[in-house]
C-alpha cells in the first residue's frame, strides 16, 4: 500500500513537472523557431473586412489618407483584411523592396482582376514560365524594338488629334487619350491595321475593355446589376474578340502570310504558348499597357495646365525640336532623347497621380519583416502614394516640381515606384515613355488649352485616377507667334 502510495506519487510528480521539463529540453530550440507577433492592427468587420472602407476611399479620392490613417495608429507594418484575405500592409522604401524582390513572396491578384484579366498572365506565372513569357513581351517592348516604333506612334498620334482635336472647342481628354493608347497598342504590339474588319475588332475590343477595366477592384458578386456582373460580362465579351485575332492569326501564320515578328500575337503562336494563355496575356497588356499611359499624358496635361512654369519649360523643349523638323516629318529616336525636362514633367506626374495604386503580393511561406511574422498565405500589400507623398523622400510632396527627376540618382532606391521593381519591373516602361513624349510633343506644338468652365481637375479612383468629367479642357490651334497662356 506504503509502495503504491509511492509510485502513484512518483508518477504525479512527473506529470506534473512535464511542462518544465519541456521547456527546459526545448528552450534553445523553441528560442530559435518561435514565432513574432503578427502585425498590429485589426482585420476589420467579418467577411467584408476593410474591403468596403477602402473602396469608398478610393471612389472619394481618400484611400492615402485612408492608409496614413492605419500607418499612424499602428506603424510601418499593419495588418488588415481586403477581399477576404488577411492582408499586411508595408510602407516605405525598404518595405517596396521586400515586396518586390523577396523570394518568399509571389504576385498575388485581386479575385476581381483575375476573374476580368485572367490567371496566367505574365504576373501571375513563376520561375522558368514567367522567363519566357516575359522573354516574348520584350521581344516587343525592349528599346531596340521600341525604336523602330516611334514613327508608327508619331503617325497614330497625328491621325488622332487630326480626328477628335482638330476644328474643336473642347475636348474630353481622358477619354481622348483611352481612345489614343488603345489605337497606339492595337497597331504597334497586336499588329491590327485600318482595314474594315480591323477596325471593326478595334472598336469592339475598346467598347468591351472600358467597360471591364471598371471591375478589377469591384466586390467579387456576380449577382444581376452588380457592377462586376456588368464588367464580367465585357470581359467574356473581349476575350472572344481577342480569340478571333488568335485563330486569324493562326491561318496566316499556317499558310506562310506572317512572320513571328509582325505582332506579339504572332510570336507567342510561333512559340507554342496555349490560346488561353496568349487571351490572358493579350488583356493583361491591354490594361497594362493603355489605361497607365492613358493617365499619365491626362494628368501631365492637367499639372502644365496649372504651373506656368513648367509649362513654358516643356513648351520651349518642343518647339526646339519641331523647328529642326520638316513639314510632316515624323520623330526620331533622337529628338526623344532631346525631351529631358518633359520626361521629367512626366515623372513627376507619376510621384503625384500615379496610376497604380497598390500592388498585391501572397506569402509563399511564414516570412519575418519589420519585427513581424507575415503567415503564409496572407496577402501583403504596398501603396505607391506612400512614398511617393513622403516628406522625407520628396520634400513639400504636393508641390509639382519636375525638377526633382533632373538628376533620378539623388531620389532613394525604391522611394520612386511607379513601374514597380526588381525582376518584375514593368516591362513595358520603355513604350510608355516613347508614346507619352510623342503624344505631348503633337500636342503642346499644336494646341493651347485651359481647363473648361465648371471642371475643378478633380479626381476619384476606381482603380485607376479618373478626372472629373474625364478633365475637359477648352482648346484653340497654338499661334506660333504668339506662345503666351
């Protein structure tokens, strides 16, 4: 009995005295891969999250304020929930670069883009299949290539303002230069001429992508009258217009009609890239490519509008250039080169209206930032605007100072993000550049403007920055002898 009592309390004391023992066997161990607090902050009302705040924000032109608000209250690294993911959202430059360049994490987008654009487009493929459909895109968009293409635009862009600027008053010019950059687009990279049926599928195409790109952040709800029913719609529409280029494309290139480098279509056929993923890619493109650039020329032309200054410097630049041209004569790569100040107008009109406002990321594996575990599979999350508004990089930032590119070496690694960075870089930075110095170059030389009774120069996003009633401007032919405003 005296012995079982024993044992029995032998027994219990071990037991009892587990929980110690274990931390003292694994205390080294469990010091090395214990995890850090998750990020500060909350994740928002159930289901819905932030998702609904933000998109009101936005939709008011509040959402940077919205996300200083959260960056105040709890720091540099946060967390929340947007679009029924856990979300971390990082700011500032070192926080770009890990968003950017950390292995460990991978591009993730909205459910409502994937769903409009697709899911194997050149952001969303990995490893040895993001390197070659990234290798086909700069077939077509890599300096040499973009090159040969500025007379092409030169000769869209005037065919442009001689049909929606030329003998008017006003003009709208958003929605201008949509109409611009889609025609730029569809006749450098997707090889679409001004026959009938070209122009038929360019009209269609336009309609059904102005009407999809409205849902990239709409509420994933295909419900009837939803705007993302609505967009969804325009984007099977789209798609089907985009697969009949595919198999037109398919016949030429069969019956020896083409040659893989006509058009990036072409190419990517050549090279054996399945229908849906060159359909992804191509409506990938057509967002990347034509509603960026679309707002940047819009937004140019809204900051020159109200400074002066810069106008008159970007004014001077291009009348230079046009009195070494010929009547008619197109530019060259190296009248491009001469635009130093314009760029720079243009940069600065990326710090402050950036067309993208945010980029998603999905962690691939628990990953430690900031003092911080970010869980594996939680999205993580930058803004642009917080940088690019910071005073600590760009002093008095609601100042329009072109000036601050002059020299782009003094601004911070990754302070300046506007075409993202590191090995997923926009590859298409090069053909924005030359079309927005083209299009400018037309239009400063060829028309004064002001902006038009009752428009303010507003602007909500949706996601893209849109301009109250699409910024329209009042406009007359410039008289050369006479350059004041």
């Amino acid at each position: 009995m005296e012995a079982d009592s024993m044992t029995m309390a032998i027994v219990a004391a071990f037991l009892v005295s587990l929980p110690v023992l274990y931390r003292l066997l694994f205390a080294s161990a469990g010091n090395k891969t214990s995890r850090k607090a998750l990020p500060p902050g909350s994740f928002g009302l159930p289901v819905v999250g932030h998702t609904l705040s933000l998109l009101r924000a936005l939709r008011a032109n509040t959402a940077e304020d919205w996300l200083r608000r959260r960056a105040a209250a709890y720091g540099p690294v946060s967390r929340l929930s947007l679009f029924r993911y856990r979300t971390a959202f990082l700011v500032g430059p070192s926080a770009n670069r890990f968003v950017f360049t950390s292995p460990a994490l991978t591009t993730m987008n909205s459910e409502a883009f994937s769903r409009m654009v697709g899911r194997r487009t050149v952001r969303d493929v990995v490893g040895d299949e993001h390197a070659r459909v990234r290798a086909m895109m700069v077939q077509f968009l890599r300096l040499d290539a973009v090159k040969r293409h500025v007379a092409g635009m030169d000769a869209e862009v005037r065919r442009h303002l001689d049909s929606h600027w030329r003998g008017r008053d006003s003009v709208a010019v958003m929605p201008s230069m949509k109409t611009l950059t889609f025609d730029v687009m569809s006749t450098v990279l997707f090889g679409l001429g001004m026959s009938r049926d070209d122009a038929d599928v360019r009209r269609e195409l336009s309609a059904e992508f102005q009407q999809l790109v409205q849902g990239i952040w709409a509420v994933p709800l295909n419900l009837p009258f939803t705007r993302f029913s609505r967009c969804l719609a325009a984007s099977r529409r789209g798609r089907r217009a985009v697969a009949g280029v595919i198999e037109e494309r398919r016949a030429k290139l069969e019956r020896g009609e083409s040659s893989p480098a006509d058009d990036i279509i072409t190419h990517m056929l050549s090279k054996g890239l399945p229908d849906e993923e060159i359909t992804d890619n191509v409506m990938f493109l057509m967002v990347a490519a034509h509603d960026t650039t679309a707002a940047l020329i819009t937004f140019l032309l809204r900051h020159l509008d109200a400074n002066k200054d810069a106008y008159a410097k970007v004014l001077q630049e291009q009348e230079e250039i046009a009195r070494r041209k010929a009547a008619g004569e197109a530019l060259s790569w190296d009248d491009l080169r001469r635009m130093r100040y314009t760029w720079a107008a243009a940069m600065e009109t990326l710090r402050m209206v950036p067309p993208a406002f945010s980029m998603l990321r999905k962690a691939l594996q628990d990953v430690e930032y900031g003092g911080y575990v970010i869980p594996k599979g939680w999205q993580v999350m930058y803004a642009t605007n917080m940088t690019h508004w910071s005073p600590a990089i760009f002093p008095d930032p609601g100042r329009f100072d072109p000036a601050r590119f002059e020299d782009p070496s003094a601004i911070p690694a990754y302070g300046f993000v506007p075409f993202g960075g590191g090995a997923r870089i926009c590859p298409g930075n090069e053909f924005a550049k030359v079309e927005t110095l083209v299009a400018v170059h037309h239009i400063v030389t060829r028309f004064r403007w002001k902006l038009a009774a009752g428009c303010d120069g507003s602007f909500s996003r949706s996601p893209m920055p849109y301009p109250s009633q699409g910024l329209l401007i009042d406009i007359e032919p410039i008289d050369h002898g006479n350059t004041s405003r």
